[in-house]
C-alpha cells in the first residue's frame, strides 16, 4: 500500500511491521514524532508491545539493555544531545552484543542550541561498535528499518537508522508500505543465540581480565566485518521480495566520470538532479551515495572511485581539529591504493544550512578547476570569506 506520509512515520510503521516487542525512548526533537506514533501503536493495541516509559535517554538504552538480553526485539530512537547521553550505554549494548535497532535523527549539537540538522551526532559515536546506516528519503527510511532488525539480530550487533532532522524527518512523501504477511516471511521472529532464562542461569557482562577481553575486542571486529556480506544478502533478499534494491555504496553515472561527488543522506537527492544537470552540458560528472558507515565499505568505495580522476566528498558533519568526516574514512581507505584519485573535502549544510543545487554545482567547478586538493577541508556556503572558505 501506497501512502503518503513523513519520514518519522515511515520508521514507526517499519517497528510495527517488524513486531518489535519492547520499546523504550524519551522524547526529544527532531525524533519525538517516532515514539509518539509507536506510543499510539501500543495504547489502542495495534502494535503488540511494552512501551517503558523513562526519565533519560541513558535510562532508555538502559532498560532496551535489560529487555534485549531476556531475548526480546527491540527499538529506540534518539537525537543529538539525547545521543551523547546515551554515550556510555552504546558500548555496553554493542560490548554485550545484542541486536538493538535505534533510528537516530540527525540533528546538530549545541551549543548554540539548534534543532536543525547535521551528521555530527551520529558520527561522534562512531567507535561505539554500532552499525550505521544513513537514509535518503522515507522509503528507505522504511526499508532499512526493517532490514536493520534482520542484520542486527543476524550478526549480533545493534543497528542505527540514520535520518537527517526536518528534510526527512518531517517531510511528507510517498512510501511504499509492505504487507505484515510479507515482512513476516522476511522477518521471522527472533531467535536469540543467547538470553537470560531462569531455567538455564548464568552471569552476563562480568569483570573481563586482560587474558580474554582482547579477544571479545576482535570479536566484535570480525562480526563487523561480518555485517558487510550480510547486509548485500539482506538487501538482495528485501529486493526480490519488495522490489527496492539497496546497496551500501551507490554509484550513478559513475561508469566515465573522470569526477565523483561522494554524499549521504539526504542530499544525495539534490546532488542527483545536479548530476543529471552537469551531464546534459557534457560534463563527465559521477555520483557515490554511501549508506553505510559503520563498518565503513572501503572495497566497494575502492572498487567505484578507482576510474575517476577526482572525488569531491560533500560532509554535513566535522570533527574539529581534522575536518570532513566522510572524507577522512576516503582519504584513509585509498591511500595505500597506488595513483588514486585525489579527494577533495568540502563542509557544507552545518545546522541544518540548505546544501543548495548551486553549492553543489560550486563544489563540482571549484574540483575541476584545483589540480591539488588542499590540505584541510573547504567550509563551502558559509558566510566569511577566510582562508580555506570558499566564497559564496
């Protein structure tokens, strides 16, 4: 069923198709529009589920940590400051291994305080052992949800759907609604390979002595590089059943680029109509949407940037003191690789700033025209005019 609807809705319909069973959040904007149609799910019986309400986002990972260890599906959602204070709690849900599903609605950290959106949120946890996902529109703001229980609970880490705040988040659009008979089949119940059962007692996440802890460390390792192979099945799978195909790394008109744009979330969605606008004046203009971050697809971003002469990467996020985070996980993945294309790293969109048609096309010119990238990052659609800003 086809129906039209926001971003936040499009995530709580996918929890009620994936018969989550326990849900624990605290609201906090942008994401507060989620649980507030999962809480409605739950009151008038639509949804099968305990909804725990609490004081904190600390205490709702917390309680999502005690209910995913009895064997239970489960789910939360979160933003920005209510992240960071979740903090603490990531490592043990992900040291525990247990296949939480979170959606995480980017949204800048203050201060200054602001609701608007930017990649720093989410990937300020990125050492955490979550898996990230970062979506374009509603659809796959649906379908990925559904996929991340599947993944999650098939290599034993928790999953995090990622939104940008109001451009998705609270836009409406059409989406594509699966059957529940359908999901069922593609998402059987979940069968935990280990849970808390008084019948067969025993003592979870004890002291770990330096002669075993390393090894639980490359545990984790492995099953991240695990989720890589087993998310292609799972997005195969979700294709033949729903005719939706995903991909970690999605090239466009990448086959004769000689320069790739590298964007996630949502403005890939601009970027692609900026794409086809700059071909159409022949230029040999390509697209990488990246959608997994975490663990990051290094070969299948090697293996589509290896013909282009120049990457420009499009980062809505910064870590201080480095720059483009998108870009540096790039920069690191080719550097071993010999005569690889140089990257050049643009900031753009911080605080939820529009990443505009003309940006875009002002990042592709300025790629073009530099025979060397610079050291640092570019702040591109800022208003100063400093050394190493662009000009708007």
């Amino acid at each position: 069923m086809k129906t039209v609807m926001e971003g936040s809705h499009a995530v709580a319909e996918a929890v009620k198709l994936a018969r989550v069973q326990v849900i624990s959040a605290y609201p906090i904007t942008p994401q507060t529009h989620i649980v507030e149609r999962l809480s409605e799910y739950c009151s008038d019986g639509t949804l099968d589920a305990r909804f725990l309400r609490v004081e904190s986002e600390h205490s709702a990972m917390a309680a999502l940590i005690g209910a995913s260890s009895t064997g239970v599906r489960t789910f939360t959602a979160t933003s920005s400051q209510g992240l960071a204070l979740m903090h603490e709690l990531l490592h043990w849900a992900s040291g525990a291994r247990l296949p939480i599903v979170m959606a995480e609605v980017n949204r800048a950290m203050a201060p200054g305080w602001n609701i608007w959106t930017d990649q720093t949120d989410s990937l300020s946890q990125r050492d955490t052992g979550w898996i990230q996902i970062y979506c374009e529109d509603g659809q796959e703001a649906l379908d990925r949800t559904i996929q991340a229980f599947r993944l999650a609970e098939a290599v034993n880490l928790p999953v995090m759907v990622i939104l940008d705040a109001f451009f998705l988040s609270h836009t409406y659009e059409p989406v594509d609604v699966p059957d529940q008979e359908d999901v069922d089949t593609f998402l059987p119940p979940y069968e935990p390979r280990f849970f808390l059962d008084p019948e067969n007692p025993c003592a979870f996440n004890q002291l770990a002595p330096p002669d075993i802890y390393m090894e639980m460390r490359l545990s984790i390792q492995r099953a991240m590089e695990k989720a890589v192979t087993v998310l292609e099945g799972v997005e195969k799978d979700y294709g033949r059943m729903f005719g939706r195909n995903y991909r970690a790394v999605e090239p466009i008109e990448c086959e004769d680029a000689e320069i790739i744009m590298v964007t996630s979330g949502t403005v890939t969605s601009t970027c692609r109509e900026v794409i086809k606008e700059l071909r159409s004046r022949g230029q040999k203009v390509g697209l990488l949407k990246v959608s997994l971050f975490r663990p990051f697809p290094g070969a299948a971003i090697r293996e589509n940037l290896a013909g282009a002469k120049k990457v420009a990467v499009v980062d809505r996020n910064c870590s201080f003191g480095s720059g483009g985070i998108f870009a540096r996980e790039i920069q690191a993945s080719l550097c071993n690789v010999p005569g690889h294309p140089p990257v050049y790293s643009y900031v753009a969109g911080l605080g939820g700033r529009d990443i505009t048609p003309e940006l875009l096309k002002e990042i592709y010119w300025h790629t073009k025209k530099e025979d060397v990238p610079p050291q640092d990052s570019l702040w591109v659609g800022v208003r100063e005019v400093e050394n190493g800003i662009i000009r708007v």
